[in-house]
C-alpha cells in the first residue's frame, strides 16, 4: 500500500538504488507507473506494506517502509529486490551495485566506477569539498542529514587525505 512520505516513521527501512545513469524523461512515467504498481501490490504474507517512493534527480530510485509493526521477511526483501532486478532489465540500467560512486559535480550527479573514482581523486579531480551520496543509508531519517554528505565525512575521505 502506497502511503505519504510524512506517515512513514523516521526509523523506518529505506533502500536506495542509484542508477548507473540518468533516466531519460521519456522513462520516467513508465518507471513511476512501474514502481507504483509494485508498491501497491507488495504484501509480506498476511500484512500490508505501508510503503512509499522518490525519485531524486532522476538517478535515484528510494523506496521506504513502516516496518514499525512488524519487520519485513526475506520473501518480502526478495521480491523487492527481484522487482529491481526487472527494471534494470526493461530500462538496461544498473541499480544495485551500490559499490560505485555516486557524486555531484556542479548542479549535477555522475556515476563514477569505485576504480575510475579513485584515479579521479589521485588526479585531483576531486576535491574535499566534493559532495557525494552515502547509498548505504537504511533509514528514513539518514536521507534527511547522511544521504548527501562531504566527501570527508564518508568513507572515500581516507582516500584525499
């Protein structure tokens, strides 16, 4: 079941996917029809998921559950995942591999391979005052404040200094 963004509690399960590129502007109401549908569908056996999406800069697909009743079973973490697996097949994108860099660069977000990131650092290409997204965060209240994060606070600062 679909719900607001706002009755989702703060510690509530959140997942993000970064795509590997943007989605085009011709995709975007078919992923959303897509995700919706999902979302509405989306069961754990005999309970309702409360659930909500967000697509960000339309690159990043967040999806966030009310798993305060209950916490979610692997058959449901399955399913999400195997719904991820059928978008990345009808959009030919790569959504979760989370071990690539995802940065801003003025107003807009690249896609970095971890390799290619770190040979942009030792390049100088990169700076401390660099933003990048922190995709590993698992709550609701983590994307307000540890989702978009100085490169020197998350785990790619050892790599500058």
């Amino acid at each position: 079941m679909i719900v607001d963004f706002k009755q989702i509690p703060n510690d509530g399960k959140l997942w993000i996917f970064p795509s590997n590129r943007k989605f085009y502007p011709q995709e975007i109401a078919g992923l959303k029809e897509e995700i919706k549908a999902f979302l509405s569908e989306w069961d754990d056996g005999e309970f309702v998921i409360k659930s909500c999406y967000q697509l960000e800069y339309n690159r990043f697909i967040i999806i966030t559950v009310d798993d305060s009743q209950h916490s979610l079973s692997i058959q449901a973490h399955d399913l999400l995942i195997t719904f991820i697996q059928e978008l990345e097949n009808i959009y030919k994108i790569i959504l979760l591999d989370k071990i690539n860099v995802c940065y801003k660069q003025g107003e807009f977000v690249q896609y970095k391979d971890l390799k290619d990131f770190k040979k942009m650092m030792k390049a100088k290409g990169v700076s401390q005052k660099t933003v990048v997204f922190n995709n590993m965060i698992t709550t609701k209240q983590e994307l307000k404040h540890d989702w978009e994060i100085n490169i020197m606070d998350s785990w790619l600062g050892r790599f500058l200094k």
